[in-house]
C-alpha cells in the first residue's frame, strides 16, 4: 500500500519544516551559494582528441586506485584534513584532463534524442544507473553524521539515475544506542529517503546537469535474523505505509557539472565547488 499525493505545496511545505532535508543530499546537487563558473564547453577539435575507452591514459588506473585509498581512509573524506582535501583536488585535476567520455551528459539530452541509452552515441560510459558516494568535501554532507546520541545513523549515500530522473539517496540505519529498546526495530532495519528531481542537459554543455525538484520519497525494510519482517520500530513503519509526494509543480533546484566518467567511477563538481567522487557498487543496495 503506497500514499501519493499530487499537491505540491505538501512536498514544499515539507522541506521548509526540514531545513536540513536539502543536506541528504549527495553533494552534486546542492543549489549553488557563490557564482562559481563551469568549464567552457570544448570545441569540435579538442573533443575529438579525447581519449576513447579503448586509448585510456595510463595514468587513469594509479589515479583512480590513489583516489579510493584516500577516500576509504578519510572515511567518505567526512575525517579528511586540509592537506588530503588538497591532494583529491590534485587528482581530480589530473583525472579530468583524461576522462574517456565526451557527451558523459548525453543521457540527459532529452527524449528526442536519448532513447532510454546514451550507448548508441558512441561517447562511452553513461551517467545512467546507481552510484554510491566515496568521497565528498561537502560540509553540509560531512556534517550529517550526528554524535552518538543522534536519532538515527548515517548509512550508504547513493544517487539513482534514471532518465529523466535522477534519485538521492540517503539510508538511515538505528543508532547504536537504541540496540537494547523495545519497539526500536531490528539492527538491520533502515530507511531510504529520497529526493527525486529531473535532469536535463543538452548537446552545447555536454558536461552539465541541470536539476528541478520534483518529489520525495521515504520507504522502510525490516527484517529479523531469521529473515521474518519485523513489525516495530520506524523502518517498520515506512515499510508498511512508505511516503511518496510529487506534484505538478517543479521547483529549480541546482545543476552539476560531470568532471570524470567512465564505466565505474564518476567525479562531479557542485555549482559552489564542492567535489563528490561515486562509483557503481558491484553490490546494489537500493
């Protein structure tokens, strides 16, 4: 049983009594708070002297390994200091300058264009698909782990991207200090929030994303040990009566520019600057 609703001051008067809902986000979509500028769009020549798949440089491979060592040790870059942010910026630079996908945008280029793949453009990896956030400078991302007394845990931050729509998503899993209450759930129960926008791009900005907020979703999963559901707790809740709104209305909601993307791995830049590394996790989880 699902609750929809097509109102779309319900969606906004939610996220004005939730300040912070705007921080579940992965941080490539954040509305910009500086006039940062996005690179300028590359000519005909020089996207032609981009490296294809087949030709990637050999630099790629020891960046990308470098990259995910430091996110693993800086945990998401939530722990990372001034001097290890500096170094993923480095590297970020370098991986740009050699990313393999031209359009990597093309998915988004609209329906008169886009047939449900961006494949048959010939300009490699597609930004379609689900992706898990690694690494991120973000403070409004970097600040959502709470204390130990915080209502919920911060789980896995995921983004589904699914033209025309791209999904973030957020899993909140019970607090380590609720472990010993009742009616609190399972130790594997959590709730996946996600804020839905639709995104657009187009062939003379082949890198840029445009974003309109069009919805929000909460659902729930709880399970026991011996795989049975549970039937308390919060998870449990929105298991059972998961929360879907949208609405006719659609409100500008930001835009990112794709700096990196290939098969396994994409970089973005918010509109403010802010970096997020993602990449396709063998393992879905939602």
């Amino acid at each position: 049983m699902k609750k929809k609703t097509s109102l779309a001051f319900l969606l906004i008067m939610f996220l004005s009594a939730c300040p912070s809902l705007c921080a579940y986000m992965p941080p490539s979509f954040h509305v910009g708070r500086t006039s940062a500028l996005f690179s300028t769009p590359p000519s005909d020549d020089e996207r032609q002297s981009k490296p294809t798949p087949s030709s990637l440089d050999p630099k790629v491979k020891p960046l990308k390994n470098e990259l995910i060592t430091i996110a693993e040790k800086t945990r998401r870059g939530f722990t990372a200091s001034r001097d290890e942010r500096k170094k993923v910026e480095r590297i970020v630079m370098d991986l740009s300058l050699c990313s393999p996908t031209q359009d990597p945008a093309a998915a988004y280029y609209g329906e008169d264009i886009r047939s449900g793949s961006d494949e048959h453009l010939g300009m490699g990896a597609t930004l379609s698909g689900k992706w898990t956030l690694i690494y991120t400078d973000a403070p409004d991302i970097t600040s959502l782990e709470g204390g130990p007394l915080s209502p919920a845990k911060l789980g896995r931050i995921g983004q589904e991207c699914t033209p025309p729509f791209i999904k973030n998503v957020i899993e909140w899993k019970k607090p380590d200090w609720a472990s010993s209450l009742p009616f609190s759930g399972t130790k594997s129960s959590r709730i996946l929030q996600k804020v839905c926008c639709k995104g657009s791009s187009n062939a003379s900005k082949p890198t840029v994303v445009d974003l309109t907020l069009v919805g929000l979703e909460i659902s729930g999963e709880s399970e026991n040990e011996d795989g049975t559901i549970d039937s308390t707790g919060p998870a449990a809740f929105f298991e059972n009566f998961p929360v879907k709104l949208e609405g006719p209305l659609s409100l500008t909601f930001g835009r990112f520019e794709i700096l990196y993307l290939d098969d396994d791995m994409r970089i973005t830049r918010t509109y403010q600057g802010f970096t997020a590394v993602n990449v396709r996790d063998e393992s879905e989880w939602f």
